[in-house]
C-alpha cells in the first residue's frame, strides 16, 4: 500500500483514557473519568424514555435533513431553517467548513492552543495553519485579527476557550467582527458556551443579520448531556449553509440521536438547572484549591485547568492509580498542568481530597513547582 505521507504526518488527537483500561490496568472497581468535559449528570428527563422508544424505528434511514430537530432550533432562537446545519458533531461541521471554503495552501488562524480538530480539518485539505499563541491564557483577538493575510479564508475562535476555559469579551467580539475582511469566516465555537450566564455571554445570534461571515457551533454534547449520542448544529447565513449541505453526507445523524434531540431542546429548564450546579461545584474547586495555594485558571466552561507543575505526569499517574482519569496538559498544548471535568458533588469532593494530598506529598519537601 502506498501511503500519502502528509496524513502520516498530521498531528493526532490523543483522547481522554477510557474507565475500561483503567480499570483493568489499575484492577480498581471505580474509576471517574474526569477527562473530557462530557456532563456526568447526563440528559434531560425524558431522554432517555425517548431513546427507548425510538428503538422500534432503528430499521429506517434517518430523516437526512434532521428537520424536527432543526424547526426546534429555529423556533428557540428565532432564527430561518434554512440557516441551520446539522452535524455528527460539532467535529463533522468543522470539517464540511473546511471542505466548503479551504482550497490548498489557502488558511486558517486558530489560537495555540486551540482545539485540534480545526487544524487537523484544515490539514485535510492542503490548507496551512496560522497559530496565535494564548495571552494570559485568553485568545489574543487583535493579533488573531492582524495575522490575517490575503490567503487566510477562516478565523476559528472557541468561546469559553478550551483547555483554557477564558472567554471572549463583547468589546474583542466586537473589534473582530468590525475588522475582519467579509471573505474572511468567523467561527465562534459555542460547545460550553450554555456554561455561562446571560450576562457573560455574547448573544452571537443577533450578530447574524450584520455579518454574513459569522458561523457559529453548538452542540449537544457538553452541557446536554448526549456526548455519546453526536449531535451539533450550525447556524449562518443560508450561503454559507447551502455549500455546506452539499458536502454533508445524507444520513449524518442517526435516528435516535434526532429523536433524542427534540426532547432535550423540549426541556430547556434542565440546561439551567446544570448551570447553575456547575457554578457551584466550581467555587467548591476554587475554595479548595486557593486554600491550598495551589494555581489554577478560574474558568468559564465546565472544566478547571490546574497548575501542577513540573510533576504533572507522577500526580497524573497518582490520580488513576486512585481512580480519577484527568487530562494531560500536555496532550491539549499547556505542560504542566491538568484539565478536569466537573463532575458530580461526591466524586468532586473525593477528586479534591485525593488530589490535594497527592500534589501535597508530590511536592513535600518544598520544592519548586
Ligand atoms: C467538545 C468540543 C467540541 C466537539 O463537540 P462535538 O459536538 O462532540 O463534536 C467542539 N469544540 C470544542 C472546543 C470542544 O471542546
């Protein structure tokens, strides 16, 4: 066989550790994963029941233009059908946009780090990447916006950022959208965006009618609870949308995730119920981790990124033998530190415990970070 050399050079995503393989390497009875910010409350009530009964229909294709999920979204934001895309995922959409718009040695701009899908996406088609490092953990818009070039097609911005979990401010969303040549796509990358409050939020949606260039992606997986079930949407102007149905292939989202789907839009109060119990699980990481002197970054997202220095891989190693799956920061661009999911009340009580006394004696005879 011969093999395109590019694809053996592509950066890999490397994915959180299964519970499965830890708890057969470890032998351990319980393992929390706390590695890739799915809501381990799960979905909605309803859901599940939902889920049951659309098993019947399993012998047929899937409605291939998802159109009770997409009259949902259109009725919640008040926004044209035919503006919405759906995807397998945010994942897939990031793809069929790089498909739609990157033609070879053509760019994009990301953040460094950024999300390794959009890369890997713009690879596929020949395109190159531009990277902008973090400022103080943040996307730095202004050097984003600067760094575009007559070759560049699409900026990729994640809000809250992730593994950062910073947000944009409304003034820097603004200053992109002002600045940004209209051949240039935006993509606002909402998948924690339901994790802040209206307050902290960009009400991205109403940007839609003044800037033909804006995409914006939210998915079902994170704070509804339905990682496992794949399902994200789009929302643009019906062009962008259009070109981008073209690509998609006819049965992108199975039945049952579609099924699935309509009853967690059905359900809204949930989502705020997650909210706000995510908030108040992160002040308790917060208060914990200050009371330690430990380092972390106060985060939008339902994760916390945690300083642990350069004895990050000994406590990583420590938390699954205990049982407590984490993400490396190194595997996601930013050594030394570890990213963890909010998980339930109890287990966030036990993962605090255990990772206090773990960083505590990892580093007990006063050494330096
Ligand atoms: C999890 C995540 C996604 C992927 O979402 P899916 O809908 O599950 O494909 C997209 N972007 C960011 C930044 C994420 O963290």
């Amino acid at each position: 066989m011969k093999i395109k050399q590019w694809i053996l050079n592509m950066p890999e995503y490397i994915p959180g550790r299964t519970i499965e393989e830890i708890k057969r390497q470890y032998n351990l009875k319980e393992v929390n994963k706390m590695a890739s910010n799915e809501n381990l409350y799960g979905p909605a009530p309803g859901v599940l029941e939902e889920i049951n009964k659309s098993l019947n229909d399993i012998k047929y294709y899937p409605d291939s233009e998802s159109r009770e999920v997409r009259q949902k979204i259109s009725k919640k934001y008040n926004i044209s059908i035919d503006s919405i895309i759906m995807g397998n995922g945010i994942d897939q959409i990031i793809e069929m946009i790089c498909e739609g718009f990157i033609e070879p040695e053509e760019n994009i701009i990301v953040a460094d780090p950024a999300f390794l899908i959009y890369e890997k996406s713009a690879l596929k088609c020949n395109g190159n990447v531009i990277k902008i490092p973090l400022k103080e953990f943040s996307q730095d818009i202004k050097r984003m916006v600067d760094s575009v070039n007559d070759k560049t097609r699409i900026l990729f911005v994640t809000n809250p950022h992730n593994p950062a979990g910073t947000k944009i401010d409304r003034q820097e969303f603004d200053y992109m959208m002002e600045n940004i040549r209209d051949d240039v796509m935006v993509v606002m990358d909402e998948a924690y965006g339901e994790y802040m409050n209206d307050e902290e939020r960009i009400d991205t949606i109403k940007y839609l009618s003044r800037y033909n260039n804006l995409m914006i992606l939210r998915t079902f997986s994170k704070i509804y609870g339905m990682a496992g079930l794949r399902v994200g949407y789009g929302i643009s102007n019906p062009l962008i949308i259009s070109v981008l149905n073209r690509i998609r292939l006819p049965f992108n989202v199975n039945l049952v995730a579609q099924k699935a789907t309509v009853i967690a839009l059905e359900n809204e109060s949930y989502i705020n119920k997650i909210r706000s119990e995510v908030r108040e699980e992160k002040e308790r990481f917060y208060r914990i981790l200050e009371e330690n002197s430990i380092d972390f970054i106060r985060s939008y997202a339902n994760f916390i990124l945690i300083n642990t220095g350069r004895k990050s891989d000994i406590i990583i190693e420590e938390l699954l033998k205990a049982g407590f799956i984490v993400r490396p920061g190194k595997n996601l661009g930013m050594p030394g530190y570890i990213r963890v999911t909010i998980a339930l009340p109890e287990i966030n009580k036990r993962f605090l415990e255990t990772f206090v006394r773990i960083f505590n004696s990892t580093y007990k005879n006063q050494d330096i970070l």
